[in-house]
C-alpha cells in the first residue's frame, strides 16, 4: 500500500524530534507560571500502621508555608480500575508501606515546602507488617484493607483460575512431563523523568493540570473525581514525557496534591517527585513466585499445562487485578495448547505498590514458560528451536482460549534469528562458559475490551487541512518518547502522499484533543493510527473528488506532494492547491477518525481480559559469557527479529525493539525491588538500583518482519512491548547452554549464578561418587 | 530537586590562606571535586555552615617530579588528569588504572585525588536520606541518630565498620606513597598506609584543620603493581572489593585489599603463604583473613568467596608482569 | 580576599557566549543556577545527586555534573549548555546525527548526552570506538539501549572526520 517515497516506512528523524536534541522541548518542570508554589510530601516511615493523629501546625507556622493537606481534605478513593478503588490522595486511617504519602504542604519554595513536610508531626500505632506471599495468604494476618474484610479473607486482592481442554487427559497423552519453580523479581521503570504536576487553578474554579502522565484521560477523570469537579471543568496537558514504560500510567499523588493545594490557595502548584520518592510510587513488576507442569511428547507437541502464580502486589492494587489474569491469559501464546490450566493470586503487602510495566503480566509465565520449553527439548532430545516452531501458532485460527488470531510471521522470526545468529551452528559448541539461548513470544496490541466498559471508541483523531497545503493532527494520544506522533504523521502524510514534516500533531491536551485511552497495553500504533487512517481517508476522498473534476478524469493520484493523473503526471497539482480546491467545493476540510476493534466473539465470556485485536511476535536469541568463578554474566550480544506488522519508521521500530532487549536486560542482569524485613526499600537510587549502563548492555541486531496486519494501520501492529518478553528468557537459555545450570530465579547476578555452578559441581562430584 | 542545606562559602587562592581559614572556621569543610561532598549533603549527612572551596589554590593542581625520582600530585589534581598524565602511567600505572574505574568519566573529570583519598566510608544503612534513614532509626554514623540506634552490620556491636571505597588507595598504599597534611601549625607527612582508622565514624587520621596537599610518591618498586576493582556495573559503581597486588622478584608478593571495612587492609603472612603455596595459598590466606560485611546491598557471603578470586587474579596479574 | 564566609555572591561568568552577572546564595548548584536563575531548562536533572548524567554541561571545555556543582565553581568561567551547541541556528554534528539516527526517544537524556560527546569531540576529533563507550557510560539512558546514541556517536565522529557513513 505505501509508495518508494511515502513517508510510510521511512527511515530517520522524527518530526517532533529537534526539540529534544537542541534543549528546546519543555517537560513539566521546565514550565513555570507567575506565583507558583512548590509541593512536598510527608511520608510514612511505617509499612503498617494506623494514623493516631496529624499535627501540622508547626509546618502551617513556617514562614513561606500556603497551605497543608492530609487524607482527611481528599476522601475520595480512587484507582484505575473500577473494580479496585482503593487508593487515597493522601493516607486516611492507616499507612500501608514506606513511603505511603501523609500529609503535603504547598510553600513559596522547595526548600521550605520539604522543611515544613518534616515538621508535620504524626503519631502512629504500628501494625503487623505483610510482608510476604505466605502472609498474604495467611487468614491470622492483618489485613491492609480492612474495611474488606469478611471471615477469613486475606491479603489476596484477586485469584483467577481458568481451565481450557482436559489438562489431565492431557498430562496422560505425555511422554516427559517436567515440573519446575520459578521466581521473577520485582522491578521498576526508572523513567529519567520522575514524575512532576503542575497546576493552575482559574478564576471561574476550573482547573489545568500539566503533568508527565502517559495517560491523561484516566488522570482527568480521577482527578475530577477526587476533587469533585465536573469533568469538563478540568484540563489536563500532557508536555514532554521523559518515559514511562508503564510507570506514568496510574494517576499520582503529587498530581491530585497538586491539583488539590493549587484549588486551595489560588496559585499554580508545581509537585515533583525526587528520584527517591519514584521508588516509592513504583507501579512497576510484580514479584512473582510460579510453578509451571508441562508434558510433550517424544515427538515435541505440547500436550498440557498447568502453571501457578503469586504476586506479591504491594500496598495498592493498581492494575493488579488486570495482571492476575495476564498472567494466565499469555500464558501459551505463541503456541498452540489444547490442555491447560493456570490459577493466580494477586496479593497485597506493605511495600511500594506494584503495576503496569513494559511487557505486564507477561513477562513472568513467559520466563517460566520459555525456560521449561527449553528443559521439555533438552529432554526428549529436540532441537529447543525445531520444540517451538512445532507448536507455533497458525495465522487465522483461535486458540483454545478463544483470543482470535490473525497475523502470524513467527517462523519468519525465527528463522531469521537462527540464521543470523548462528544458533545452530553454535548451541552446545561455544566451549566452556560461553553460550547461546532462543526465546519467542507474543504480545497484544491494544486490549479489545476498555478497563471502564463502554460502547464508545478507544481512540479518535481529528485532522484539519489548510490551504497552506499544511495539516494538524488532534490526538488524544500520549507520545512519551515511543514516537506516536511521528506515527500519526507518518499515516496521515503516507495517505495524502506529503511529507510527513507537513504534518503537525497536537496531542494529549483533553481540552483540546479528542480522548484517547492513553499509552499503555501497546494500543498507539493499532488503535490511534487507524483512527488516524480513518480522518485521512475521508480527507483524501474529497480531495480527490475535487481534484479529478479539475484534471477532467478518475485516475488521480496523491504522491509526492502532488495531486495528478496517474495518465497525466505531467500535469499536477500542488497538494495545497488541491487543498484549495476541494475546500471550495467542500468547505473547511476537518475529519474525524475513530477506532473501535471489532467485536470478536468468544466462546469464554469471562475472558475479557487479554483478547486483543492482534498480537506481535518475537523470536530472540542471546549469545552470554559466564564468569564460572565469580558469577558474572556479559551478555554478549542479542538478536532480535519482531513481526511489527508494519513498520511505519523502522528507525523508530527498530530503537523500540533495542528499548525491550535492553530492559530485558536489566532484569535478567540485576535490577530488583529488594526491601529490608522491614519493608524498607534497600536501593533507592540510580547508583544502587542497578540498571545497565552502556557496559553490560549488548550488541543489540535487530530485524523487522513485516506480516503485514490485514486491520493494522498500512498493516502495522506493536514494537514498544512485545520484544522484551523473549529476552529474559533467551539469557536464561544461553546461561544454560554455557554451564549447564538452569537459572530458574531471576535476576541472573553473580551470587546467584555461582550458587548455581556450585550446586552442579557438588551434584556432579555426588554422581561421579556415588558411580564409583 | 534536592536542595542543599545553607552554608556559605569561602574562596581561598593560597594554601596558606586555606589552612587559616580552617582554623579560623573549625566547623567549615572543604570542597574540592565536591562529587563525595555534595551528594551527601543533598541526602543530609551533614551541615557544616562553611564550604571552603579548594578549585581557586592553583598550587595544589600541579604533578612534579621529586628529588628522589618520584611524583608529587597536587591533592586538587584532577583523576581525569592524573589517569592520563604520562609520567604516572608509566611509573605508577595501577593509579592510573585506579582512577579510570571511579564513577563515570565526567565525574574522573570532576573529582580530585585528594577528595578521593579523604573519601567518606559508605554504607547501604548509611549513604541515604534524610528521610530513609529515619525510616531505619539512623545508625551509630548518623550525627543526629536517635538513642538506642545501632549499627545495622552488626547490631550488638559498638562500632562501624562503613567500607572504605576510595578506588586509589590500596596501589598507592602498595607504592608505598604518603600524603602531605598542612595546617597553620605546619606541615607534616603521613604514609598512606598509616592515614586511616578503623572505625567507620572517625576513619581518618587527619586533624581537623588539615589540609592535605599532596600525594609524595616515593620511586616505583622494582616489581608490578596491579590494581582490580569488583563492581556491579561498569561505570558509575562503587567498589564491592578493592584487591592491589604488588610483586617483587626479590620480596615476594604484598596484598592490599579495600571496601571490606573502613580501611585498606595489607594482609598479614603473605610471604609465608606465598613461600607455602604460591599464588592459591595467598588467595586462601586472605580468603581467611577477611570477611566482608552486609555493608553493601550486593551480599556478603558473596563477596568473601570473591576475595579468593580477586586476590588470585591480582597476583596473577602482578606476577606476569614482572 | 574575603577570609569572612559569604551568604551570597556575585558571580560574573559567561553562559552559551552571553555574558552574566547575578547575585545568588553560596549554596545554588550549578543546575538550579542555569534552570531557575537563568531560565535555561534544557539540562535535566534525573538524580539530582550526581549518579545520571542527565545535568551534564561544560565549564571551561570540560564535563561537569551541574547537580553537584556549586553555582560558585563557574565564577569568571565560560559555560556551554545544550541551548548553546547549536550555532547560528545551525545544528551540531552529534545533534544531527541524534536526529538521523532517532537517538532521543524521550529526549531526556540527550542533552546530557549531546553535552558529553561535545566535550570528548572537542578534545579528540576522532575518539576511538572505546572512548564514545566511555563518555556513554557516564550518562544514563532508559529508553534507546544507548543502541542509537552510539550510532549516531559513530555518525557524527565519521561526518566531523570528513567520512562518508
Ligand atoms: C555516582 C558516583 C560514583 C562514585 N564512584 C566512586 C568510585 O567508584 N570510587 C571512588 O573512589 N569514588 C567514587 N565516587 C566518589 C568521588 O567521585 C571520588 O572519590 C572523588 O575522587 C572525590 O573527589 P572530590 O574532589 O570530588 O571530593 P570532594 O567531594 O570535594 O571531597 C570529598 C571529601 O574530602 C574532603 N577533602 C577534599 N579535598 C580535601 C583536601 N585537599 N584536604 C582535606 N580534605 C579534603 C572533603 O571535605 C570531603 O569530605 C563516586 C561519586 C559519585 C557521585
Ligand atoms: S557500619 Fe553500622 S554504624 Fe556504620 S554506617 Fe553501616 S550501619 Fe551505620
Ligand atoms: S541530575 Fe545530575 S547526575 Fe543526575
Ligand atoms: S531517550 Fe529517554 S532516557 Fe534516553
């Protein structure tokens, strides 16, 4: 469908992108309004405690000081899912871990708003902390919310369980069944932005609030909510987001605080989070422990499965009941599975909440699953590679748990990957300590169903051509660094055959832009760009009817930046004349493009949760070194071929799928949430919280596969998530391969892995003594 | 953003006049590189009212040849500077590779050797903030520790023992090197091996209004000097262990091994180890000899089983140099 | 010489060519003196405490942390922000190959990152492929891999050195 010079998979910069690069572009603490004052947060020094009494009067009492609010001026709970409201500005009643935010000051600066938030003085009386997965189980346990409780509840906020086929039937068909336990860590985003709000209360009582969200429809309505405004009184902006990976997608409380202190006093309100305080929102992995049984047969066709899995969530349920069920609904995909069974828990503890982070839900049955694919091919004697494409999904069936399946080119992935990786020729001959691993997976694109059920679409986009030939893009979308402006663009521009520099977006402002349901589950590209597709093809339709009653025939093209006859190329049109032209004949050239997925029908009517209307695939192959003394893992270089759909920018895609493997990365290498007993997080700082720097972050190859989505975008489906489920995975294969230890707990760190060689070594002494 | 508590600041342009000022203002601290300095003021470990600013005295930024055919570093002579002056890279170059493993290469570019040498003992209890380490109870380190904390390393003791983590002080304490400390009372000369204590509150022997001045460092050994720093990543990081290994063809071998304590310890019966066993004996003898504690967040368990092996390489390393 | 200690100082310095003179309290660091004294936001802070990179601006030529600088340590110095690398409009070799090569996602990073690189460009035209890795590494990166932020590192070492890429 794209022509040799449509902006449609072109290479290079973004048209948002020189701002970024000359200092130029404006994230929220880069703005400042007259008056403004500054926010800062006390917090709980208890993971569990009930709150006795707040005095603030010391803190109102400084000089400087505006305002000072507790839990006490915002009761409204809240949470993005409706079934989960359980969230407060600020504490009310009881502190849930350490952190939790008490009490926020506004003062005419920052150095006194955090003087004044120490001076707030709390007392608390200490509860019994949840700490672990075993007291989230336990009905003696306190309950974090208590106001839940029923006889014999616990700390789980959601458990799952869902059965496809005859899993025992399954099991018995086996030939080799394998039961392993797996343990994921808990990890965060570390966005290099923390996450700052700023907001201006208006004289008439409405309400902007800037701030680094990556979903502002969400954060518009719950900050309506909490500070029981109209909807339509309230202005959310979204400027220049330095990241999110999932870490922006709950509304904060320094947004709602901002918000909230700016009503109060009058003035603008800016709140930051310091780098610390970002540890404490989180909202990132969960830790999750798993257990996972599957047969196969001699021949290598997956027979059964039946997986188990505990999250310990944190104090909040955020999107956790939304993970409960990824955690199973993934499960098999990119395989085909007839028999299986998966039941999860999701449960409460007194540390920083967990959420939505790149890859959410999936990146640990994937881990599991990809590692016992690996241990099922070691053994019946199969190639781990021939093992997955023998089971792969098909294009255009269903699988057993009704997700409806399109496009698949994960064979391509796969072979591409073999090939340029060697993987063959390598497993199991790269010598001592130096090895190889494969992983594949799958993603969504976008959730079928939204998180507040409704019949409205998911994404909308108005586009507006000028007679200067030049057009706006309204999208409610968020482009946080992923490039979904330059998408837009590119969809619109690849339509009307301009350059996509033509274009210009304005995007996540909700009182301007149409509502989008934000930047999360990878639903930008798919969702936005086909309403985007949409406004463009309205707009090129009266343009074009225009144009061919003025070149007198139907055979009009848009290239270029040139309306002509395909037959009369000679003589063509400026697109802004043809701009001209069809406004004449039409009026003011404004469309709108919306998107609603299909309705697909399923057999599973609880499965509301997962189905998608398409999925991406990854296959990947990692290729480490393992240090057999100290335990340290290089991971030398990784390939990673991704079935796109369509690559609208494979520059873009491309530093999408390098973005994955390199998260990945960091969470097979060493990035954990650890906490002390106390709840205390032990890490909270770039220096400690280990993510790589450019020194143990791979060579990273990678290789688009185009499958060409017939619902995509000019066939375009995700690239921002999906790629990073295989390479954890992938790590942990190749760990194998090198020295022969499953690596069954993640993250791979030295202590860990030298644990793991001296096991094999005393395991291995044992046998060759026991076979003396 | 994190503010800085207040203070004021005092620009000095002569050593002369800096150690008067740190007389005359005996809470005061002096700046240098301010990479230690700062962060930890930013998290609150302290608040002296004064910072005397130590970029401004040109004398301290100077390498010299001495008499005796050694180096003398100006302590305000930057890492970047004196991991790339070639008289130390072909005398001293496990200094030099010492300070190209510190932090980042922009930090290398801000820091000085005298910041490094008079580096803080850190800690996972203690480098925090103020709010983190109230959340905790502080530790015996805190200045403002409420009654009752204890140390979090080891809680029925009654001292610290924060990790010493300057990178270059194990190869200059192998080089035999001093220091130079000024005050208004004059001059003095210290070896690096005598300049620190052993408890993680008051680790350095240095008086309170000294200044140190300058690293002497003595002609280099006849044999290899080796430098090896254990860390997670492969820049920012702090030491998780420091191990220098020296090898003379004539005295054997010396070992110096750092961050498991508030000082850089040179192991004790290396020669008779070495004259034993070789190189494994050593690595098991300092194997033996120290014990890493819960001071980092990476564990400590793991960290002794990497004294063998670091020390181990090191010699390795030391002894194929010759 | 002052030998009492000063609240507050003037300080007289050169920002991106301009010449300054401000009166500010002894403990603003550099970072807070370019963003709110002087309203030149694009350095970032991601740490605050010196452990990202994100602050990276040059004084006198050379890299400097701006979170952990004293405001004090640029008296008489010339500085250079990402806000003045572009000359005349015209942008810098290493900010066109960033552009080229996509290698701002967020952008957050990158004028940390565009600042060290033009420190390394102007003190080694050519840097070796080890030396880009060393300059990468004093910065943070959450979002490219640093995949991109080296190529166009590459690109824009190939381009000053009259190479074609
Ligand atoms: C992210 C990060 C990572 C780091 N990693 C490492 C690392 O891996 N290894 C390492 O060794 N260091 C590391 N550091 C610490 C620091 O950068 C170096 O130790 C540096 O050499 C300190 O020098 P400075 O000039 O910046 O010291 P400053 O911060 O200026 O001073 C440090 C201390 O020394 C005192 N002081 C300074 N000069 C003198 C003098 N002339 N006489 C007496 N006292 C003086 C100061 O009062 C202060 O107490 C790191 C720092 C950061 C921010
Ligand atoms: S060793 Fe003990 S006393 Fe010293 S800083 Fe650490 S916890 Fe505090
Ligand atoms: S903000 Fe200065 S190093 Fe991170
Ligand atoms: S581009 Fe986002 S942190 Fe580098």
């Amino acid at each position: 469908m794209s022509e040799p010079d449509s902006p449609v998979g072109r290479r290079g910069g973004k048209i948002d992108g020189l701002p970024k690069i000359t200092g130029a572009a404006r994230f929220t603490d880069d703005l400042t309004l007259p008056g403004m004052l500054h926010g800062a947060f006390n917090r709980s020094p208890h993971a569990h405690a009930r709150i006795l009494s707040i005095d603030v009067s010391a803190a109102l009492a400084l000089p400087g000081v505006y305002a000072v609010l507790t839990g006490a001026d915002l009761p409204t709970p809240y949470g993005v899912i409706p079934v989960a409201q359980d969230e407060h500005a600020l504490a009310v009643g009881k502190v849930l871990f350490i952190g939790d935010e008490v009490a926020a000051v506004a003062a005419v600066d920052q150095e006194t708003a955090r003087r004044a938030a120490a001076l707030i003085r709390v007392e608390y009386e200490p509860l019994e902390g949840v700490f672990t997965i075993e007291d989230a189980l336990n009905p003696d346990k306190p309950l974090l919310h208590d106001e839940r409780r029923r006889k014999g509840d616990t700390n789980v906020l959601r458990r799952v369980f869902q059965k496809y086929g005859d899993p025992a039937a399954g099991f018995a068909e086996a030939d080799v069944i394998i039961e392993s336990n797996y343990d994921y860590p808990g990890s965060t985003h570390v966005p290099l932005e923390t996450q700052v709000a700023l907001a201006q209360p208006h004289p008439d009582g409405k309400l902007t609030l800037w701030s680094s969200t990556q979903i502002p429809h969400y954060l518009h309505r719950i900050v309506s909510k909490v500070l029981g405004m109209r909807e339509q009184d309230v202005r959310v902006i979204k400027p220049d987001v330095g990241a999110g990976y999932g870490g922006k997608s709950d509304p904060f409380a320094n947004e709602l605080c901002a918000a909230a202190l700016a009503r109060k006093t009058g003035r603008p309100v800016k709140f930051i989070l310091d780098r610390e305080e970002v540890f404490y929102a989180h909202r990132g992995r969960h830790p999750t422990r798993m257990t996972l049984k599957m047969g196969v047969t001699n021949d290598g066709r997956i027979t059964a499965a039946d997986f188990k899995a505990w999250a310990a969530g944190g104090a909040y349920a955020s999107y956790g009941v939304v993970t409960a069920y990824y955690f199973g609904v993934f499960l098999p995909l990119p395989y085909k599975l007839d028999h299986w069974q998966f039941e999860s828990h999701r449960c409460y503890t007194n540390h920083p909440p967990c959420g939505p982070k790149r890859g959410h839900g999936a990146i640990q049955p994937r881990f599991a699953l990809e590692l016992h694919l690996d241990k099922l091919a070691n053994a019946i004697g199969m190639s781990p590679d021939a093992l997955r494409l023998k089971n792969c999904v098909e294009p255009d069936t269903e699988t057993s748990n009704g997700l409806r399946i399109t496009s698949v080119a994960l064979k391509e992935c796969v072979d591409k990957v073999l090939a340029a990786s060697g993987y063959l020729e390598k497993r199991g001959k790269l010598g001592p300590n130096r090895g190889i691993g494969l992983a594949t997976s799958a993603y969504m694109c976008g959730a079928l169903h939204p998180i507040v059920q409704s019949e409205m679409p998911q994404s909308a986009v108005q586009i507006c051509a000028d007679r200067s030939g030049r057009v706006s893009i309204l999208s409610g979308t968020a482009d946080i660094g992923q490039g979904s402006n330059h998408m837009l663009a590119a969809i619109v521009a690849g339509r009307l055959g301009i350059p996509e520099t033509d274009c210009v977006v304005l995007e996540a402002d909700t009182g301007l832009t149409p509502v989008d349901l934000g930047s999360y589950s990878s639903r930008v590209t798919f969702f936005a760009g086909n309403a985007a597709k949409m406004a463009a093809d309205q707009l090129y339709a009266v343009m074009r009817a225009a144009a061919a009653e003025k070149l007198g025939g139907e055979d009009v093209v848009m290239l270029g930046g040139k309306v002509f006859r395909e037959s009369a190329p000679e003589k063509a049109l400026d697109f802004a004349e043809a701009v001209q032209l069809a406004e004449e004949r039409h009026g003011t050239l404004g469309f709108v493009g919306h998107y609603k997925p299909p309705k697909i029908g399923n057999r599973f009517r609880r499965q509301s949760v997962g189905p998608s209307p398409a999925y991406s695939f990854t296959a990947q192959v990692a290729e480490v070194v393992v240090d057999p003394e100290t335990g340290f893992v290089t991971v030398e270089r990784i390939w990673a071929a991704h079935d796109c759909g369509k690559a609208l920018n494979p520059t873009i895609v491309e530093g999408q799928i390098e973005g994955c493997v390199y998260m990945g990365v960091g969470e097979a290498l060493a990035e954990e949430q650890s906490y002390t007993k106390h709840g205390l997080h032990r890490a909270p700082s770039i220096l400690e919280y280990k993510i790589p720097t450019v020194f143990e972050t791979p060579e990273i190859i990678t290789i688009i596969v185009e499958s060409n989505d017939k619902e995509g975008p000019f066939g375009a489906k995700e690239a921002g998530e999906g790629p990073q489920l295989s390479t954890v995975p992938a790590i942990a294969n190749a760990i194998f391969d090198a020295c022969g230890v499953w690596m069954n707990e993640a993250p791979f760190t030295p202590d860990r892995v030298l644990k793991a060689i001296e096991r094999r070594d005393r395991e291995a002494r044992r046998a060759s003594f026991d076979g003396a | 953003m994190l503010p800085l508590p207040t203070f004021s600041v005092l620009s000095p342009r002569a050593v002369s006049d800096a150690a008067q000022m740190l007389t005359d203002h005996p809470q005061a601290r002096l700046i240098a590189g301010g990479t230690d300095l700062l962060p930890s003021m930013k998290y609150g470990l302290f608040t002296p009212p004064t910072l005397i600013r130590l970029g401004g005295v040109s004398a301290l930024q100077e390498i010299s040849v001495t008499e005796a055919g050694g180096l003398r570093i100006g302590a305000g002579v930057t890492l970047r500077a004196v991991g790339r002056d070639v008289r130390v890279l072909s005398l001293y170059p496990a200094l030099a590779a010492a300070t190209r493993t510190i932090a980042t290469s922009t930090i290398q570019a801000m820091g000085t050797l005298g910041g490094n040498l008079m580096l803080d003992t850190r800690c996972a209890w203690y480098n925090q903030s103020t709010f983190w380490r109230g959340a905790l109870g502080g530790c015996l380190k805190c200045h403002s520790a409420p009654e009752g904390a204890i140390c979090h390393v080891a809680p029925k003791g009654k001292g610290c023992y924060a990790a010493h983590s300057a990178d270059t002080a194990p190869g200059l304490l192998l080089y035999d090197a001093e220091v130079e400390l000024v005050s208004t009372r004059g001059a003095r000369r210290v070896a690096v091996a005598a300049l620190y204590g052993d408890d993680g509150r008051d680790w350095i022997r240095r008086a309170p209004d000294e200044l140190l001045t300058a690293v002497i460092l003595p002609p280099p050994p006849a044999g290899r000097v080796v430098h090896r720093k254990l860390r997670a990543r492969g820049s920012i990081d702090y030491p998780l262990l420091l191990t220098a290994a020296a090898f003379d063809p004539d005295r054997g071998p010396r070992v110096v091994v750092s961050s498991v304590g508030p000082r850089p310890v040179e192991l004790g019966g290396v020669a008779e180890a070495w004259e034993a066993g070789g190189v494994e004996a050593v690595a098991e003898a300092a194997y033996k000899q120290v014990s890493p504690l819960s001071t980092h967040v990476w564990p400590a368990p793991w960290r002794k089983k990497m004294v063998r092996v670091e020390v181990r390489r090191a010699l390795e390393a030391a002894i194929s140099g010759v | 010489m002052p030998t009492e200690p000063d609240d507050d100082l003037v300080l007289t310095l050169r920002v991106n060519g301009d010449r300054r003179r401000l009166l500010i309290p002894a403990n603003r660091t550099l970072l807070n003196l370019l963003r709110q004294d002087l309203g030149l936001t694009g350095s970032k802070h991601g740490c605050d405490v010196g452990d990202c990179g994100a602050c990276t601006v040059l004084v006198n030529g050379a890299p400097r942390l701006s979170c952990i600088t004293l405001a004090a340590e640029a008296q008489d110095a010339e500085l250079l922000t990402v806000e003045g690398v572009a000359v005349g409009g015209a942008l810098h070799p290493i900010q066109a190959a960033f552009h080229e090569q996509v290698a701002a996602q967020c952008g957050y990073c990158t004028p940390g990152f565009v600042m060290a690189l033009k420190a390394l460009f102007d003190e080694r035209p050519d840097p070796t492929d080890a030396e880009l890795n060393e300059v990468l590494g004093a910065n943070i990166c959450r979002c490219t891999g640093y995949t991109k932020i080296l190529a166009a590192a590459r690109q824009a070492r190939e381009r000053m050195n009259g190479r074609s890429t």
